[in-house]
C-alpha cells in the first residue's frame, strides 16, 4: 500500500480497537482520532508524549522504547522524542513523520493486531488509565494570535455597541481581523483561573476606578497549532497553509468585558485578555479531522487573491459550554453551536496573518475568534448569551448568571461525529478564583 492509502485505512469508519472503551461510538478519543497530548502518572513522574485511546494513554516513549513505534524515518531524527516534557520536538520532525506515526499507532490499536493487544506485560507499561494520569501543557507557546472571524458574534457585538444597522466595520469582511495575545498566560485545561483586576470606567463617574472585573466572560474557540513555521519575510500561500498546521484544541480566551471596554480603544484588547487563556490538553490532528471537512460559508465580497482557497476548508465540528456553579450538582448547558459557521478559515487567518512577512514558529497558538451561530442558544459568549446583562440567563439548579461569578467552573466540549465513532477533543475546563485584594 502507498502511505496515503496506509493514511486513509486509519480513517475507516469500521476499524475497531482491542482497547473496548474506544470503541464506544460517544468515547472522544476513539481509533480513528489518536490525538496527541504530554501526561505523567503516579508510577513516573516524568511528563512525556502519549495518545489518547478510549479512556486509556498511549505511552508512546515506552512503545519507542521496545521498538514497536518509530519517530522518523530520518536518521538524524532524535530517539527520545517522546520521552520530551512538549510536543514540539516531536512536531517538528515534520507531516510525514506525524502521518507516518498515526499509521502505526492505529495498525497496532487495530482489534486483530495482536503485538501489543497480547504482551501482557508490555501492554501493562505501555497503557495508563486516563483517570489516574494528569495531563499538562502539551507545548511550549513561543507565540500566540488571536482573530475575530465569526461573523454572527461580530455582528452581535457591533449591534450591541454600534449602530446595528452598521454591525460590522468595514474591514471585516475584507480580512481576518486579529490581534497578537499573550502566549505567556496560555494555560492547560483545570488549571484555576484568577478573576482580573484593571482599570473600570463606570457609566457615572468622570474617572476610571481600579478594581476586579464585574464582567467576566468566556469566549468559546478552538485554536489550531503551527506545526511547520516559515521564514521572517517569507508569507504562507492560502493554497498551502493547511500542511503548515499540526491540528485544534479547544480554547477559551477569558475576558474581562468592562476592562476590555475601557482600554481598547484606540489599540485593542490588553489586561482585559492577558490574565489566562485556557486551552484542552489533546491536540486533534487535521489527518483525523479530515473525514467531517465541509464547505466554508460563501464569502462576499471575494477575498484579495491572497486570501482565497478552491474547496472545502471548514470542519464540522459540535462545540457546547456548560456552567456550573460552585456547590452545585447540576451544570447548566448554556451553548450549542458548530466550528462550521466560521467566516475566515484557518488557512486565510494563516496566510493573513504571515502575508507581511511575519514569521511563525512550531508551537505557535492561533485562536479562532468566538465562534457563534445563527441562533440565540448558539452563541459563544455570555456577553451575547446575556445581550450584556440585559437578559440573565437562568441556571439549571435555579439563580441566574449575566457574567461569571467567583467559583462558577465553565467546560467547553468539541467532537466531530461519525458513524459509529467519534473524533473529539476531550475537555477544556477553568473554574474561576476571586481576585487578589
């Protein structure tokens, strides 16, 4: 077989696993995903790469180790690379190597393999219960980027503070708007989020006030992760953007609305988004998302030529929000919507983003922008869910939210649904703190 046929065996909607739990058509991580991630567990303390299976780890370092799993083809490739605390090292060994590891990760999870499946000794190294393994960062960030390319929540936030009439500016619609965030703060999901403080201009005072945000809020996004960067001069076609992308995690750029309001004029976003961006622990690649590519929506007017692509560059993808609030048993469902409503694509943020020159690097982080659809239950942010307050939204054990409180835990969830099986992207989870006093 060639290694693009090797490549699409892994896509078939029938292959089954030996490990049973992936083959639970509402298990994310079933074989047709094998997303990649970096974890540690009670029995080794280091944090190295594994793939999730069902609800199980693929220690990949121990796979490596007994022979059974080969980084690159290449001879001066590294022999440790998935004993490394980030993906990077591994991601920049390049697509053929991650198409080539993907192949023999679901040959030796495929039901009818038995290397793994009946090596009880090795298979009792080389699998970790989820539930006992903590997973961390699964890179280093050298960059992050953050856009603004879904066209209902720019027409919602312009409607709210502009003339609705005029909801978008007009640059929307001729690129993707973007501003560079803070890969400092980019946090992996579970890990606590402390309420900001900033500056406040209250509606009745002639001065600003400092003090913790009123308005916090969650913004619903998934982010993709350059896996081949480009030269400082040297722009990424539109046509050829894709290869450079490694694949999506779930991202939630918290932000503090009132803050926000006040300082970003004439420049944008500062404090209001540098306090934490959260995003899931695996990282989907694009080859296991290639099954539920769909056709972006029709854009008009056409894009400048460096921003247009032939086919189809969306992906349908389910994404949800759920709120719970300290204590509660319940947690409130309070969005459902689909990546697939996305204006700008990733290859056009992409090309955008490197068209002057700008260089990016393995590893570096580009958020999506909020993404909301077409219908009230499908926006990706309280700011819009609420109309800013205006119209609470009421919770699942009674009480209402406008804004996050101190103690709320917010998840975002992201799968694509096949038949039979499910390729999804886990959870991305922050529970907020009350600001420093």
């Amino acid at each position: 077989m060639s290694a693009l046929s090797d490549l699409q065996a892994t896509l078939d909607p029938s292959r089954k696993s030996w490990v049973e739990s992936a083959n639970d058509s509402t298990n994310d991580f079933s074989i047709q995903n094998l997303p990649f991630g970096i974890f540690s567990d009670a029995s080794n303390a280091a944090r190295r790469v594994g793939v999730a299976i069902g609800d199980e780890i693929v220690d990949l370092a121990v796979l490596q180790a007994a022979g059974l799993l080969k980084a690159s083809a290449s001879a001066s490739a590294p022999t440790d690379v998935f004993s490394r605390d980030t993906l990077n090292d591994y991601i920049a060994l390049g697509r053929d190597a991650w198409r080539s590891v993907r192949v023999q990760l679901s040959n030796l999870l495929a039901r009818d393999t038995a290397t793994l499946r009946d090596d009880a000794a090795l298979r009792s190294k080389a699998l970790v219960k989820q539930a006992g393994a903590q997973l961390h960062l699964p890179l280093q960030i050298p960059g992050y980027t953050d856009f603004y390319s879904s066209k209902e929540h720019a027409t919602n936030v312009g409607s709210m503070f502009r003339d609705p009439k005029n909801a978008l500016l007009p640059n929307w619609s001729e690129l993707p708007v973007g501003y560079n965030g803070r890969a400092s703060s980019v946090v992996v999901s579970g890990t606590p989020v402390r309420r900001p403080n900033g500056q406040l201009k209250l509606p009745d005072q002639e001065r600003p006030v400092f003090g913790a945000c009123r308005k916090l809020d969650i913004e619903l996004e998934t982010g993709f992760v350059i896996g081949r960067g480009n030269e400082l001069g040297e722009p990424i076609a539109c046509a050829d953007a894709e290869a450079h992308i490694f694949g999506m995690v779930l991202l939630n750029d918290w932000s503090a609305r009132d803050i926000q309001q006040w300082e970003y004029v004439p420049l944008g976003p500062f404090n209001a988004k540098t306090f934490a961006t959260t995003i899931s622990p695996w990282i989907v690649t694009l080859d296991a998302l290639e099954p539920f590519r769909v056709a972006q929506p029709a854009q008009d007017p056409q894009p400048l030529p460096y921003l247009r692509h032939e086919g189809a560059h969306s992906f349908d993808i389910s994404l949800e929000v759920r709120l719970r609030p300290q204590a509660a048993s319940k947690t409130s469902t309070i969005a459902l919507t689909n990546f697939k409503y996305m204006y700008w694509t990733m290859a056009q943020q992409l090309a955008h983003h490197t068209v002057s020159g700008c260089n990016t690097r393995v590893g570096d982080l580009m958020g999506s922008g909020t993404i909301s659809g077409p219908t009230e239950d499908s926006f990706g942010s309280l700011l819009e869910i609420t109309w800013n307050g205006k119209k609470p939204l009421e919770l699942q054990e009674g009480g209402t939210r406008s804004f996050i409180e101190d103690g709320d835990e917010l998840t975002l969830a992201g799968w694509c649904q096949g038949d039979g099986y499910r390729v999804g992207f886990g959870t991305c989870v922050g529970e907020i703190l009350p600001a420093r006093r």
